[in-house]
C-alpha cells in the first residue's frame, strides 16, 4: 500500500500542476490532449493508462521514461530528453487483436476489482510517485466489445506519437525532423508556436506492426547521431 506521505505528496503536485483532485479517467485521449493530462499507471502492466487532467507541462525523469516508455520509440524519447527538450506523452503505435485487447481488458477489470476493494497503487509515469486510488463505485466506462473499437485504433489505424517543445535558438532539430518526415514513408511532423517556444509533434503509421517499430528505431537513430554531431562541433 502507499503510504499517507505518498499521497500528501501527489496531492501537492497536482495542485501544483492545475489537476482537479478526482477520481482518474481510463477513457482515450487524443494525441493533441496527451499534454494536459497527468498519466498514471498499474503497478500489475503497462497495457493502458490512467490519467488526470493538468494544465502545467513538466520535464520527466529520464529513469522513468526508460520504465515506462513503448520500446520502440524508447531511443528517440531518451535521447530527446537527456538533450534538453521537453518530451510530451507519447505511444509508438499498437496493432492490437481482438485476443490482445480481450487479455487488456481482462487486466483492467483486475484493477478495477482492486479499486472497488482494497485500493490500487497508481504509478505517475513521469516522476515515479505512487498514487493510492481506492473507490467502492468505482466501474470500467466502457464494455469488452466498445474497447475492443476503441484499443484497436481509430478506424483500426494505430498511429504512433511523440511531442516535443523546442526553444528558438534550437532549431536545427527541427529541420532534421522535417527532412526525415520527407523521405520516409508513413511519417508526418508538424510545428505550432508557441511563444517564444515551438511545440513538435511527429507521428508514425506505415500499416504494419514489424515497420511502424523499424521506423521508429531509425528515427532514433538518425536523431542520436544529429543530437552527437552537432555537441562534437
């Protein structure tokens, strides 16, 4: 169980993050709304989130994004971060069958039991903190066959996501992303600004489980040997 001082401290920094005190949500969120919630997960799998909303975007700890992050966008995520940008909440994109997704559920109707009785330990995925969550009412928003529709994808397309703030005197970073959204297929990047910062976003959908990960990987790759370059120089 968490302890009272674990709970005070959750407390304190949703209230420092503008987060409403309240039961977390399981519902999907779309990518553009990642940002401004605050992601929990189950100490029992990593197969779907909890979240809160919040307002104020904070830097993760890079030991926490290596536990928790999808491994095929692990590479770009850390080495984003260790380099000074402020990743946002992220997902590689996941191809989930009706067997996979009936095996999710199954697990988060474990958590809910656990909810309802004893309480479960929610973990915040990016500072580590546990979060004691325990509601007697507490029930899944959605039945197997409407989760299936919505963890299969939107419109069976399981895009993949990651964001990133950049500030104006580091935009060579995104010039690279922008070239590599050129020449490979199924990559997409797109910038707001965001005075005096820019707010990144690239997604990755090729249709296929094995070269959506490969694409995620070499874009890892490629940025890790810009980030490495461009420190050289």
């Amino acid at each position: 169980m968490s302890s009272n001082k674990d709970s005070i401290r959750l407390f304190k920094s949703l209230i420092a993050d503008g987060c409403f005190y309240q039961n977390p949500s399981l519902e999907a969120v779309k990518y553009k709304d990642m940002p401004n919630k605050k992601w929990f997960m189950s100490p029992y799998h990593k197969d779907w989130y909890y979240h809160l909303p919040r307002k104020k975007i904070s830097k993760p700890k890079s030991d926490i994004l290596n536990a928790t992050l999808d491994p095929c966008l692990k590479k770009l995520a850390i080495c984003l971060n260790l380099s000074g940008y402020t990743t946002l909440p992220s997902c590689s994109g996941h191809y989930y069958s009706r067997e996979k997704c009936n095996k999710i559920y199954n697990k988060i109707l474990k958590d809910s039991e656990e909810i309802k009785s004893s309480g479960l330990n929610l973990i915040d995925v990016e500072s580590g903190k546990t979060f004691y969550f325990q509601d007697s009412e507490w029930e899944l928003p959605w039945n197997k066959k409407v989760f299936f529709d919505i963890a299969s994808g939107t419109k069976s397309k399981p895009e993949g996501y990651i964001g990133f703030i950049v500030q104006k005197d580091s935009l060579d970073i995104i010039n690279k992303f922008k070239k590599i959204s050129e020449k490979m297929k199924g990559v997409n990047f797109n910038i707001t600004k965001q005075s005096p910062s820019f707010k990144c976003e690239l997604r990755v959908y090729t249709g296929n489980p094995i070269t959506q990960c490969k694409t995620w990987n070499v874009i890892g790759d490629i940025i890790s040997k810009h980030i490495k370059e461009k420190n050289i120089l």
